[in-house]
C-alpha cells in the first residue's frame, strides 16, 4: 500500500477594497475551443480623495466572486448613470493592460477579478 503526500500550495494575494460605482456590465463571449465559456465583466469606477469631492479610478474587472455575480448580473445593458450601484468591493489579482490609443499614443487600462461587491445604495 502507497500513501501519498500533498505539500500545501502557496502563494501570494493582492487584494483592494473600496467603495464605488458598477458600470457598463456585459457578458463577454469567448473565442476558442469546446470549453470556452462566456464571462461576466463590468467596469469598478472606485471613488478616490476626499468626501466631498471624490475622483473616479477605473478598474475593468472579470466578476469572479458568486455573490459580486449575483449582485451585477441583473444591470447588464443599463447604462443610465441614475442606476449605476454604489458597492463596497474587493478586488483581487490586479494587473496593468497596456496599449496604443488609435491616435498612437500609449495608455494602459487596470484590470481584476471582483471578488466581492456589497450594495451601499441605488
């Protein structure tokens, strides 16, 4: 009789967590062979500075977590700023996009995973 040992995985997490806007929900179709699968994606527009004059960061974001998809799911297509949901949420596996603007200048997009997204109003 063998026994067999599995050592721990290990790795590192970034996570962020604020509170700001859900825009532009959508489902993004996939390309590719038998297992690819649509995905739901939306835009975090995260409040920044002070209370009373906030600036907006824009993280375009793959919704990973069940209850952030049950939550966004039903804003896809509505795109009227009164009904935009102001959330509490935490984002994971942050990366940077880079890519050229069609006038040729360089820009870069910030891109996660919503893990998790609490409605604070509508």
């Amino acid at each position: 009789m063998t026994s067999t040992t599995s050592s721990p995985k290990s790795y590192f997490d970034i996570h962020t967590s604020g509170i700001g806007y859900i825009q532009r929900v959508r489902e993004v179709p996939v390309k590719g062979g038998r297992k690819a699968t649509s995905f739901l994606a939306c835009t975090v527009a995260a409040l920044v500075g002070p209370a009373q004059n906030p600036t907006r960061r824009y993280f375009d974001v793959r919704v990973s977590g069940a209850e952030a998809k049950q939550l966004v799911q039903p804003y896809i297509g509505i795109d009227d700023p009164q009904q935009r949901p102001l959330v509490r949420f935490r984002l994971g596996d942050l990366w940077v996009d880079p890519f050229r603007r069609p006038s040729g200048d360089p820009a870069a997009s910030m891109k996660a995973r919503l893990l998790k997204a609490e409605l604070l109003e509508r």
